[in-house]
C-alpha cells in the first residue's frame, strides 16, 4: 500500500489531491488546523495542528509518520501555505511575516528533516513534492513574503537532492507549481484592495475568463508527477510546461 502524508488536506488543493488518493485506496495521513474533512473514510487519518506556530510540529509530525507503518511507498506532499500577509513589505507586521515564513518554508524544512531522518532505514519508495507556485521565479507587488517562501522552497528541493544522492536509501525530492487554481486561495486574491495588490485586476480577469484549473485538474498533475518515474530528484517543474 501507498501512503501519503499531505499538508493542507482541508481546503482547495490539497483536499482535491487527498479525494483523489482515496479513491486510488491510498492511506492519508492529512495536517491542518481545521477538523478532518473526510470523517467517514476508512484510509484518512487527520492530524490538528497550527503549522504557522513554531510548537508541537516535530511531535504532530512523528504521529503522522507514525500512521503509514507497514506501507511499502511513503510519500510527503507539503501543500499547505498561505499567501498573506499581502501587501507592500513595509506595511507587514512582524508577526505575521513570522508565521507565513513558519507555515511556508519552516515547517517544510521541518517535516522534510524529520521524514528523512525517521525514514533512514526504509527501503521501498520515499519521494517528497513540494507545491511552489510562478511566484517562487516572478515578482508580484505584495506578494514578497509568499514569493521569497516559495523561491526557497525551490533551493531546498535542488539541495535536499544533492545531499540524498549518495545515500543508501536516498529520499526523492521534487517541487511543482501547480498554475493558477480556483481555490479559497484565489478568492482572498480576488477579494483584496488594489493598493495592497496592484495586480488583482488581471486575477479578477483570469477567473472571468474561465482561465482558473480546477482543484481537480491541479491534483492530477500533483499525483501525476509524485508517482512518476520521469523527473530527476532535484527537479524543479511548472505544471504548465508538462506535458
Ligand atoms: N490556488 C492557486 O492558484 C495556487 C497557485 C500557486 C501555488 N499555490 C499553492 O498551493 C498550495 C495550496 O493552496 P490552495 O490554493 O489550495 O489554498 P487554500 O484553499 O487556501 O488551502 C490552503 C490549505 O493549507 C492549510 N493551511 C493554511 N494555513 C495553515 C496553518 N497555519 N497550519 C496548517 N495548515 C494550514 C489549510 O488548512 P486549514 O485552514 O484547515 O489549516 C488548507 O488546507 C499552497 O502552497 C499555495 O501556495 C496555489
């Protein structure tokens, strides 16, 4: 059996990815704050936790890891994240810059320490993704906090690979920024000012157009490249210039 440890099960994306993998017969093991969002399924084990808090995250972690005993693939997808605070730099508080940098690249710098190391000595498939976004390469006005968390995200994949590549049982790594997705995510986009977001106008457009992936088109691509043979550890993908 597969099992997934994935972050941000409850909303947009990652609850589409999660649907998805239990209707494959996967175990889920999902993290967030909100209650489990899938109380009636058997293979769905949800783990509470405040990942933009720096407490109790190894421990929340170790009780996930804990849940895909007897798998013979593990994987971690580290979705959650959040887009706020959005807005010039100079108008961030300090607190919430600490949390978006916790919740963004903290805790996945964490989990993918504690999923490495726990994992050592287990020797059928381990793979990591972890969702970027275009922001990690382009910059957007207000968006400096959440693009300098994703661009590093990118860094931690290309070295994580590097570190794992003479290892006996190496852990694979990949990130994938899954495009521009109708999620809650968006609709906080959509629904800011422009003096905090300058940008919002060509969002607006986007999902006028109809131009928005589906939270279930975006979760086939995760799948698609998490369970794939095709990309080198180390590799950093767009899921708009797949194939
Ligand atoms: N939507 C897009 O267009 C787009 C584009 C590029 C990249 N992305 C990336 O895709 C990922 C998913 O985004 P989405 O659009 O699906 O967003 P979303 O609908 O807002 O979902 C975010 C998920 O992250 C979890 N989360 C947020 N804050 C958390 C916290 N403090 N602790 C634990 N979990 C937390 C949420 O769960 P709880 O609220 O239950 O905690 C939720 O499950 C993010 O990494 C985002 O940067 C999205």
């Amino acid at each position: 059996m597969k099992s997934i440890i994935l972050t941000g099960s409850t909303s947009g994306i990652g609850k589409a990815v999660a649907r998805e993998l239990l209707q494959s017969d996967c175990r889920v093991v999902g993290i967030a704050r909100s209650e489990n969002p899938f109380p009636d399924e058997s293979n769905y084990f949800h783990v509470r936790k405040d990942l933009s808090l720096g407490s109790g995250l190894e421990d929340g972690f170790l009780e996930a890891i804990e849940k895909t005993k007897g798998s013979e693939e593990i994987y971690l997808v580290l979705n959650a994240g959040t887009i706020d605070p959005m807005k010039p730099i100079e108008q961030a508080g300090s607190t919430e810059i600490r949390m978006a940098v916790q919740l963004n690249l903290t805790s996945v710098l964490l989990f993918a320490s504690v999923f490495i190391r726990e994992l050592e000595d287990f020797q059928g498939r381990k793979k990591i993704l972890s969702v970027s976004s275009g922001a990690a390469k382009k910059a957007y006005p207000g968006w400096t906090v959440y693009g300098a968390t994703k661009a590093a995200v990118e860094s931690l994949t290309r070295n994580i690979a590097v570190e794992q590549s003479g290892r006996k049982y190496p852990v694979e790594i990949v990130s994938l920024a899954p495009g521009v997705v109708d999620t809650p995510m968006q609709s906080h986009i959509r629904e800011t000012s422009e003096a905090e977001f300058p940008l919002k106008a060509r969002f607006v457009s986007l999902k006028e157009e109809g131009a928005l992936k589906t939270p279930e088109e975006a979760a086939e691509g995760i799948l698609r490249v998490l369970f794939s043979q095709e990309y080198p550890s180390g590799s950093v993908l767009d899921i708009r210039e797949l194939g």
